[in-house]
C-alpha cells in the first residue's frame, strides 16, 4: 500500500482504540494495536526503500491483490506489505530502527494467540507492555517520517 | 476451545464492536472476522465435525479438504466465513473505495453466521425443537 494510506490506518486504529478500554475490549483494543503498528513497520519500511509503495495489499505472504481497472488481481510478489512482522521475512538489509519497531511488534504479536483466540487472561501487566511496544514502534515511526521531510 | 469458551469471546468482542463508529471500517471488518470464528468454531464443535483442541482460524489457512468437509456440513457458515476474510486484503490491508459498505456488510454477515451458529447451539442442547 502506499505510504500515506498507511499512514491514515494508523490514525483510523488509533481512533477505535481511543474508543475502547485496553482491558474490557481486549481482543479489539489488542488487534488495533497489532494492525496499526503493523502498518508503521510498512510505512517505514517503504520510507527507507526497502520494500515499495505501491498499491497491491496481502492476501497471503508473497500473495497480493493489484486493483486494475478491469478488475483486481492476484499476484506473487518477493517484496511488498507485511501482514504480521515475519510474514513474510524481508530477505533484505533492514536499517536498525526498523529492526527495533519489528523486535517490538514481536513483543506484541506474542500476545496474540494466547489472549484473542486462546484461554490467557489478559492483565494490566500484558496491557502496559502492548502499550509501551506499541508507543516505541510508532515514535520509531513519527522520528523516520520527519527525518524523511527533511 | 470449548463451545462456551468460543461463545464468551464472541459475545464480548461483539459488544466492543457496538462502541465503534461506522467510518472506523478497518476494526469493524477485523471485529467482524473475529467474532465470526467464534460463532463458527462454536457450531463445528457443536455440530461435532471439529473437536474442542481443533479450531478454524481463517478459512484461507483450511487445506482444500478441510474446506470441503466444513463445506458440506454447512456451507452458509464457512462460506460466508470466507466472504468476510476476502473483504481484509482490500479494505484493511488496501485502500479500496467502498470500506464503510464494506464493514457494513461484514457487520452483516457476522449477525448471520451468529444467527446459524446459535440456532446450531439450540438443536445441540435440545433435539426436540428440531
């Protein structure tokens, strides 16, 4: 996807996850977290050419719909959106804060499974440390896109 | 998971997805997959094609005969299961006009599969209202 639509889905997430209380919401509040900072791991990735911005979006890893006007399509692409952070790996140089933003949605992605379709509990102390990672992966964020204006 | 494990999370998720506004279309799409698994899962177990330790997480990680034999002990549940799961690459992972109608009609699609689901539920714990 391109850079700028990235960009709104952040702001579009973060809105639902205004609306939403992180314990009594989880699994949204959780999953809004998760999709948005997913989208800032591929927002910054396309800032710093690792992989394009283009409009063609995951179905599957390396799989990607391509609007067209006579209709979309599917194609198979080695570089383009991740859907979770390692889905699929980037078989490329990756510049290190985009490695921090990945190493702190694998700090959310844990949580996944466990707490949205499993039987874990989630608590104040899984809560604080969704926050915090996410917080670090969209700062990580705000800091490339600035320094790309520059 | 179990059929009441399923049925808490989907009831809560659901209740989460009444507090979103309609133009938040890329959570209310999730919410809708979401909560759709559950009630799905809930009918299969119930319906006792899939056991507790077996659940469907998207329907595009089913092999082909797993889709088939879900298929054909209902094929509304799953196929507007994948109805659902096909609106995420083009609306949340993409940029496509139409996500508000989009969201809306997984939004539809969820209080339908829910309606089969629970009605599944209703026959498993009583046969005679069939």
């Amino acid at each position: 996807m391109i850079i700028s639509s990235h960009l709104n889905k952040i702001k579009q997430l973060d809105a639902g996850m205004a609306l939403l209380d992180p314990l009594e919401d989880f699994e949204l509040w959780f999953w809004s977290a998760m999709v948005a900072g997913t989208n800032a791991v591929n927002a910054a990735l396309h800032l710093a050419q690792v992989t394009p911005s283009e409009s063609a979006f995951p179905s599957q890893p390396g799989l990607y719909y391509v609007p067209e006007a006579e209709g979309n399509k599917f194609i198979l692409k080695e570089f383009g959106d991740v859907l979770h952070v390692g889905r699929p790996p980037i078989k490329k140089e990756v510049p290190l804060d985009i490695h921090k933003m990945m190493e702190a949605m694998e700090r959310i992605e844990k949580f996944r499974d466990p707490c949205t379709r499993g039987d874990t509990e989630p608590n104040a102390e899984i809560i604080s440390q969704c926050k915090s990672a996410y917080r670090e992966c969209i700062d990580l964020l705000q800091i490339r896109v600035l320094d790309n204006q520059k | 998971m179990t059929p009441e494990f399923h049925l808490q999370k989907a009831l809560r998720i659901e209740k989460s997805l009444a507090k979103l506004s309609p133009d938040l279309f890329e959570i209310r799409i999730e919410a809708a997959m979401l909560a759709s698994t559950h009630w799905l899962n809930r009918a299969f177990h119930h319906l006792g094609v899939n056991g507790n330790d077996s659940d469907v997480m998207h329907t595009y990680m089913l092999t082909v005969n797993e889709f088939r034999k879900l298929e054909s002990v209902n094929s509304e549940l799953i196929t507007m299961m994948a109805e659902i799961e096909d609106l995420r690459p083009l609306y949340v992972r993409g940029d496509m006009p139409g996500a508000v109608e989009a969201a809306d009609h997984a939004v539809t699609l969820l209080g339908r599969i829910r309606a089969i689901s629970e009605n599944i539920s209703l026959m498993k714990a009583n046969p005679q209202s069939l």
